[in-house]
C-alpha cells in the first residue's frame, strides 16, 4: 500500500499468472480483501 492509497501488483505476482498491459478487471470487494477478477474468465472457486 502506497503513501497516496494505491495499491500495486508486483511483477513477480503478475508474470506468474500471464498479466499483460492493457488486460481489463472485474474489481469485488469483500471485507478486508480485493479480487481482481479479469473480464471475460470464468471464476474459478
């Protein structure tokens, strides 16, 4: 968590699951957690 309230995503997180720039997210947000959940894919629980 960011001085300014942002959050980032590392590159170790994001190359382990095939991010690219430019992918688009469904953001839920529950209590005390965020799923980022990329549009288009079948959630998978």
């Amino acid at each position: 968590m960011q001085f300014n309230g942002n959050l980032m995503v590392g590159k170790a997180y994001t190359s382990r699951l095939g991010l690219e720039p430019g992918d688009e997210f469904e953001i839920k947000l529950g209590r005390k957690q965020i799923q980022l959940i990329p549009l288009g894919a079948a959630e998978e629980y």
